[in-house]
C-alpha cells in the first residue's frame, strides 16, 4: 500500500502496488468500512498513481506524469461494492515549475494544492552530506500551486496563510490549523514540514528485505516567509520491508 485516503463514513481510497503489472504500476483500491475485502480498478488512465486526496466529497489522483485527475466512484452489480467507473483529466503536467522534484497532493479548505520540492541537491549530497549542506546554509527550493480544475490550470501562490502548515510525505500529506499560541517557534504558520528519507527509494515491495543496519532519516521544515529552511529533527531508523516513514495525526487533528 501506497497512499490511504479516508474519503467519507463509507468509502476508503488506497493506491497500491500492482503486482500482476509488468512494470512497476500501481491501482486504486476502494473499500467499505467494516467490509471484508478490497475492489481494486486499473483504469489506463489510473496506472501510475502517485498521490491522492479527497476534497469537497470528490477524490482527485496525481500521476507520476504530475497530471491531476478526478476519479468518479460509482457502485457494480453487487449493492455497495465500490468501483471506479471513471477517471477525467483535469490538468497536465504544469508548465514552469520544479522539474526535478517531489509533488504532493493536498486539500486545504477546499481547494487543491500542488506541493513541488526541489530534490535536486538532496540527491546530489547523498545522506552523508546532507546534514552538513543543512548546517551550512542549503537552502532548498519549494513551489506551491493552487489548482483551478475549472480553468485546468494551477496558480502559483507564496503563502499558504498564517494559520496553516503544511506537512507533506510519500504516504501522509496533510493540512493543519496552527495558532502560534504555545511556541512560536514551531507551531508558527506559513511552513512547510518534510521527511527526507534518501534510502526509501530503495523500499520496494518485491526485492527490498528487512533492514538490517539504521539508515540516516531528516525532518526539515521549509519557511514560505523567509524562504529558508532548517533541520528539525535528525534520528536514525530502521526500515522495514515496503514502510518508509511517515507522518501520524490525532482524529481530531484538522
């Protein structure tokens, strides 16, 4: 399983690991809360999944390609097994941003946001010298988009406001409320808070084992304001087969 999305009290939405696919492919698996199975659908539209998002009671899907798309879920013969009947493109890859970078999917009251990190240095620098090009001043390079599916287009906005944060990773992105009142300092609004996990990469679910040694893991937060940012959290983790690591929130963390 890649990516889990609570889309409503009755339908649950995962992108997983197609493993009858040649290729390394991926599908939309949907479920009943409380069912005992799983419906998957591979749409050709739908076979390279990176990213998904409920918003406004619709689920939208970013490809690998960086094209955003709007899936329709309807019902087969069988009451209340959920499929996908449809899956529209609403935007392209955008023009002008980020090439070599990370993308991920959010919904922040609303309205869908396209999150573009530079990975360029990080894969440059490798684990061993990353810590230090952070310590040194390496300044990482962010884009946010705000999508227009009307216009299938996307906007480029330089906050996301002061009482939001953005924490964003392969498995869990999310939008939370930030007030500032405890500790400025890091519960300040307008960042961005990410992993860099430089050994997931190598996490693939048909060859990667149990991990035998720790790897080097980095929390970095990213301030739109200043446009700078600085390591948060430095530890070392142990991976495990098909799981990197990935962010967790309370029920009642919106």
């Amino acid at each position: 399983m890649l990516k889990l999305v609570v889309c409503s009290d009755d339908l649950v939405a995962a992108i997983v690991n197609d493993n009858e696919a040649l290729t390394y492919g991926s599908k939309l698996a949907l479920c009943r809360p409380g069912a005992s199975s799983w419906w998957s659908s591979r749409p050709d539209e739908l076979r390279v999944l990176q990213h998904i998002v409920s918003c406004e009671g619709k689920l939208y899907a970013l490809d690998k390609f960086n094209g955003l798309f709007s899936v329709s879920i309807g019902t087969d013969r069988r009451p209340s097994n959920p499929t996908v009947s449809r899956g529209e493109r609403l935007m392209g890859s955008p023009r002008g941003v980020l090439k070599h970078s990370s993308r991920y999917l959010l919904e922040s009251s609303g309205t869908l946001l396209l999150v573009c990190r530079d990975d360029t240095m990080l894969e440059w620098f490798g684990s061993a010298g990353l810590r230090s090009a952070l310590m040194d001043g390496l300044e990482l390079e962010f884009e946010v988009l705000k999508a227009d599916v009307e216009r299938s287009r996307g906007t480029s906005i330089r906050s996301v406001g002061d009482d939001r944060v953005l924490f964003v990773g392969p498995w869990c992105s999310r939008v939370v409320h930030a007030t500032g009142e405890h500790d400025p300092i890091y519960t300040a609004g307008n960042r961005i808070f990410f992993t860099v996990d430089l050994s997931a990469k190598r996490y693939d679910h048909r060859y990667y084992g149990y991990g035998t040694q720790q790897e080097p893991f980095y929390c970095i937060v990213y301030d739109m304001s200043t446009q700078r940012s600085e390591l948060f959290l430095e530890k070392p983790v142990r991976p495990l087969k098909g799981f990197p690591v990935t962010w967790l929130f309370p029920p009642t963390q919106r």
